[in-house]
C-alpha cells in the first residue's frame, strides 16, 4: 500500500510539474522588450526611461522599500529627475497607454 501512494504522488507531482506556466509573468515579458531604464544604478539624479512611445506622457511613481510613496511624476520625454531621492533601492512604475511597467532603481 505504502508502495502505491508513493508511485501515485510521484507521478502527480511530476505531471504537475511539467506544466508551462501562463500568467502574467510570461504576459509581462513578451509586453515589455522596448521598455529600458538607465543609468541603472545612477549617480547623477537623472534617469532615463524608453518606451516604444518615448514621445507619449509617462506617469512615474515611485515606492520605498517600505511602500511608502516618494515620488509622484508625470513626464512627456525620457528623462526623470530624482535628484531628491535619498541613497537606496525604490520601485518604480510607468504608466503610459494603459500598459504599467515595474523596474527596480539604484540610486547611489
């Protein structure tokens, strides 16, 4: 008996196993190949942010570590000042065309 759940949990763990996953990861990488952000980790306060639209208006937010909301933006060209954030790592997130991107930021 023992011998039979063994087999029969083997073979359900590896059918499980062996599937391809379809969730937004798999969505946000085939979404996001024209989305860039650099200098990453920056120095000098600017960073910049393409798009395949560079020209349309991007709605930046950015959270600390802790989630708490630091800086709010809206820019029409690819250049973001964050000259008044602190030393750290933040999130930060780019709306534009209803599509939303997630990168982490350095900031040194």
């Amino acid at each position: 008996m023992k011998l039979i759940y063994t087999l029969l949990l083997s073979i359900c763990t590896i059918s499980l196993s062996a599937q391809e996953l379809t969730g937004p990861a798999n969505l946000r990488e085939e979404a996001t190949p024209s989305f860039k952000l650099y200098p990453n980790p920056t120095y000098d306060g600017t960073v910049y942010i393409s798009t395949k639209n560079n020209h349309s208006t991007k709605d930046i937010v950015i959270y600390d570590v802790f989630g708490a909301l630091v800086l709010q933006d809206k820019i029409t060209s690819n250049r973001l000042n964050v000259s008044k954030l602190s030393p750290g790592v933040y999130a930060l997130q780019v709306s534009e065309n209803k599509k939303v991107r997630s990168r982490k930021l350095v900031i040194k």
